[in-house]
C-alpha cells in the first residue's frame, strides 16, 4: 500500500517501556497480534508497570493472567466475561465511568495514554483508514497518545463518521488479515419472547431505537415488523436490526438529526453485519462523546431506550454491574440512555429483566445486596418490564412502586415481596394497596 512501511507486531510493541499507560480498540477490532506481541515481552520481562485500559475488549485477555502481575494492571471501562475473574480476583481493576465521559477522560488528561493499538481497514486513495466496528474512545486516545499503532486489515469494514482516520494520524503500520470476532447469535427463550412482546408493544412508530446486544434485544427487534419509520441511535447494534432494514421498518425519516441515519459507537456481531456497514453511508459510527450525550440523545423524538439490569429493589433502584460487592460489568451507557430518552419529547427509557435468574432468585428485591452498585438511581426510572407485565414507575411514590414491582415479579416471590413492603411501609401500606 502507497506510503505506508508495515513492520512485524514484534517490532511495533517495542515502544511500550515501563509505566506506560495502552490503550486497546474495543469489541471485533481487538488488535489480538499486538497484544499477544506485548504480552511475549511482558513474559520476557523487558518492562515492568504497564497499565492496559479498554473499554471491552473480546476473545482472549492475556494481560490480565495472574502470572503477569506486576507487569500489566488492566483497568478497565467496562468488566466483561473475558476479565471478570480477573477483575473479581484483584488481578485487573475497573474505572467506574458513564460510557459518555470515558473519552473525557482522555482527552482532559485524567488518564494519559501513551500507546494506542488499534485496526483498520486499508487506506482509500485519500489516504483514510477506518476504526470500523468500533470508534468509542479509541479516537481520542488516537488524538492525545504518543504513539498510534494500527494494524491494517482487509476485514476491517469501512464504516463513515468519526470512524474515519487518515494515515498521517497513525504511527506504525502491521499486516494482518485475521477475521474479526463474530459471535453466534444467541437462543431466545419463551421469556425472553415474553418480555420482547411486552417491550415492543411500547415502541411507537417513529421511535428511535437504543438497545444493545443479546435475547431480550434481538426478542423486541423480531416483533417490529409491522411497525412505521423507526430510527436508530444507539451506543451499539447488532444483527437484530438488520432485517427491519431490510423491510423498511427502520428508516430514520423521523429523526431530527442523523436524518434517515443509522448512528452507533460500536458493533458486535455476524460477518453480515460487518459487511452491512462496510461503504454504507446510511451508517455513522461516530465517537462515544456524540452518541452517548444526554443532550444530543434527547433531540430525537421518542427516544425508546432499552436496557437491562442485574437486581432493582421494590422503590426502583436498579443495580446493573455487580452482584452485592462481587463486580460483574459496568456502568456503561444506561444512565447516558435512561436521561435522553426521559428528555426526548415521547421518550420512554425502559429497564427489561426476566423476573428470576436462572437459580429462581427473583431480580425484584426487597433492597439491593449488601454492597450493591446502583447504576441508576430509582428517579431515573420509568418503565420496568418483566415476562409478567410493564410498569411505570415515572411520578409515582415509594409505596405505588412497591406494589407496581410486586406485580410483574414471579410468582412465586409476590408474597414475599409484598410482606417486605409492607414491614418497610407500615400497615397503611395494605391500606392504599385495597383502595386500588
């Protein structure tokens, strides 16, 4: 390729000393070769102290093995499957930070990034590569790191937006050619088609649609078909939404900015949907900074946005990244999302669970576990959806929430639920439930 001298990842990563602070591209664009090539001189023991920051990366995460303690300390943004023993062990940390504000971090200097390893696609004739399925933070950690090492890689969609960076901005070039990661597609459960039925019947024509990865989203996508003129701006999409695309249900013609527009800051998903956004100018990925900003979210109408959560006590507060002190996740775009949408004129922010986990705990608590995160604050919350109902919580009181949760928790955990309520509430509680 014209102007750019590709080198080995082994002699890209030796600009990494001690105490330096990487920077990771996230999701399918994990950059595995410069890290398995940082990872070799980190066994070697060439430098000691280097901090790994990232918000979610997949597949494997060598720097944070036990065994290399002392010589790399993952920090993360968000805590996902391929860290979370690592993270829950004290081998790797975790940054809580709304989604929204981690490129802040960066770019104001709280966390000074001094190599950012990254992939691409192939430069076109202007001399553009593109950040593809992931722009996020890693585009001010490209703007404010002292070295920027990208590898150059054919399956690397060219997606438009802020994921557009010339070659100029770049350091060091490697070759690669591996796919990316592109997981299967889940099974969705009866419940999961349950809760999906109960969203979908909140969604309006012409709603702009937030919602991320996995059953409970792809189950609400799967029941739009028959709906009108929905957009898309979103932290993340998936396979889900490609085939309302396909049928013209999801157009963006309501929107009010990104007309006709599909807008993320990241994806995960199937080759097909890698292929979708490659030289699709109906697709902006843009930085975190845009997508994920309240004000920005709320210009759209009926921002509907769809979240999920770990645990919510019988008043709303919701915990969605950890499990009493054990970390689990993160806080990651739900706050971002749950304030837009309460600002977009016809918005409904919406928390989806199924009622139980898969050991029967119901994730409608009398309180949150001792140590729990509260991710959203119970004056955040408007809709909660379970496959027992939909409720909205939005200007009601304690007690109405109390009795609106115990309503869509299973079965099998109503009586308890309610008998929590009314100790906590007093008799009057029973009261103003029988005036009901």
């Amino acid at each position: 390729m014209k102007n750019i001298k590709f080198i080995s990842a082994a002699d890209a990563v030796k600009v990494i000393k001690s105490n330096d602070r990487i920077h990771l591209h996230s999701v399918a664009v994990t950059p595995h070769p410069l890290i398995n090539a940082m990872v070799e001189r980190g066994k070697n023991k060439e430098f000691r102290n280097v901090r790994v920051q990232h918000i979610h990366t997949e597949g494997p995460a060598p720097y944070a093995d036990p065994e290399l303690e002392g010589i790399f300390q993952l920090e993360s943004f968000f805590v996902g499957g391929n860290v979370r023993k690592q993270t829950q062990a004290g081998y790797a940390d975790y940054i809580p930070v709304f989604l929204q504000e981690t490129q802040r971090l960066i770019r104001e200097g709280y966390l000074k990034v001094n190599v950012t390893m990254i992939q691409v696609c192939p430069p076109d004739k202007h001399g553009y590569v593109s950040l593809g399925t992931s722009v996020d933070a890693t585009l001010a950690a490209i703007e404010k790191s002292d070295t920027v090492i990208a590898i150059v890689n054919p399956n690397v969609p060219r997606a438009f937006g802020d994921a557009m960076v010339h070659i100029n901005d770049i350091d060091l070039f490697v070759e690669d050619d591996s796919p990316l990661y592109a997981p299967a597609p889940g099974s969705i459960s009866e419940i999961d088609r349950k809760i999906g039925r109960y969203v979908a019947e909140l969604v309006e024509d012409g709603a702009t649609l937030q919602m991320g990865i996995g059953a409970i989203p792809n189950a609400v996508l799967s029941m739009l078909g028959n709906h009108k003129d929905l957009g898309v701006h979103s932290e993340m999409f998936a396979d889900g939404i490609l085939p309302l695309v396909d049928k013209g249900v999801v157009n963006g013609r309501n929107k009010k900015i990104d007309k006709g527009k599909m807008v993320a800051t990241f994806l995960m998903g199937s080759t097909g949907l890698y292929d979708f956004i490659d030289d699709n100018p109906g697709v902006l990925m843009q930085d975190v900074k845009y997508t994920n900003r309240v004000s920005i979210i709320a210009k759209n109408p009926k921002v509907t946005a769809i979240n999920s959560a770990l645990q919510i006590d019988i008043t709303g507060q919701v915990c969605a990244d950890s499990i009493g002190t054990t970390h689990y996740s993160g806080v990651g775009g739900q706050i971002d999302f749950l304030r837009g949408a309460s600002l977009s004129k016809g918005g409904k922010p919406i928390i989806a669970i199924p009622s139980v986990t898969a050991k029967g705990v119901s994730k409608i608590a009398p309180t949150l576990l001792l140590g729990a995160g509260v991710v959203s604050t119970r004056a955040n919350i408007h809709w909660v959806v379970t496959e027992y109902g939909a409720v909205n919580l939005y200007g009601r009181s304690m007690q109405d929430r109390a009795k609106l949760l115990t309503s869509i928790a299973h079965p099998d955990h109503q009586e308890s639920l309610d008998k929590a309520a009314f100790e906590r509430f007093g008799p009057h509680f029973h009261y103003v439930w029988d005036e009901e």
